[in-house]
C-alpha cells in the first residue's frame, strides 16, 4: 500500500490532521505529515514557486496514492493552487480536502479536488486508504467524492 501523506497548510498545530494520523498509522496504514509554511495572523499567506518545488519534490520523494489537506477558509486559494500543481505533478494522485472550510462550504470546494471529508476525519480516511483503487473509495461514509463531473455526496457516519 502507497501512503498517505497529510499536508497542513499553514497550521503547525494540526490537531486534526495530527490525530488522523495516529488513527491511520494505529490501522496500519502507511502515513506521514507535511506542515507547509508556517503562518502569523499579521502575515498574508502566501508561497513562492520555490516553496511550492519543495513541497511537490517531497511527494514525489514519499510516492503517496493519497494526500490529504486541512483547509481554513482563509486559505482557499493557497489550497487550490497547491491541489493544481499536485495533480499536474503527480498524476494519479488523488487529493483529499477537510477541515473546516469543507465542511462548511463543501459544493465550492469539491469543484477542486478529489474527495471531501465532512466533519471529523479519522474514519472517513482510513476508509478512503483502504479503498483508494476500488469501488469502496465512492462510498466511504462521511466523504464526497468527485467521479468525473458527478458528485456523490455519502450520508455521515457512525
């Protein structure tokens, strides 16, 4: 199995992406964390190209058939922008959004990626790990998932 590599954008904290991955490594599923940039309220986030070489040559270097990412709505765009470049890079990747502004705004930004997580996300991603290459990863409880121009939106889970 590829691993699933979780990126915090902006947010050295990451509790939730942080317990997502104790909850995936305790599963046996192969994961590890990026934290790209670190960012200050006074601060616009931004990245440069550079920033964003870096982050791609990482993934290429960890070889992930996921990626999950947190994101704030204050950093929408940064997240579209990064989602672009991963699938652009690494084609065959799929790229996964949660956190608060997916959960709130889930039709704005399934049009981006691959896949949603709505609300907590411990399960819904062990559900996606574990069903990345099969039929199973359309129907993980507690996750959108964009299948050509449809979305199928999976009720909450337990």
């Amino acid at each position: 199995m590829k691993p699933v590599i979780l990126v915090s954008l902006y947010q050295v904290e990451a509790f939730g992406l942080r317990s997502i991955h104790g909850f995936l490594k305790r599963a046996g599923v192969p994961v590890a964390m990026v934290f790209f940039k670190r960012w200050s309220w006074k601060e616009k986030p931004v990245f440069t190209p550079h920033e964003l070489d870096l982050l791609i040559g990482e993934l290429r270097r960890q070889d992930p058939s996921l990626v999950g990412m947190s994101v704030w709505s204050f950093f929408f765009r940064q997240a579209i922008d990064i989602t672009h470049a991963i699938h652009e890079a690494l084609p065959g990747v799929k790229v996964v959004w949660g956190g608060c502004h997916a959960t709130l705004m889930p039709e704005a930004c399934i049009e981006h990626c691959d896949g949603l997580v709505i609300g907590e996300g411990e399960k819904p991603m062990l559900g996606m790990a574990q069903g990345i290459s099969t039929e199973a990863w359309f129907s993980v409880p507690g996750a959108w998932m964009r299948r050509e121009s449809n979305v199928i939106r999976n009720p909450c889970g337990e």
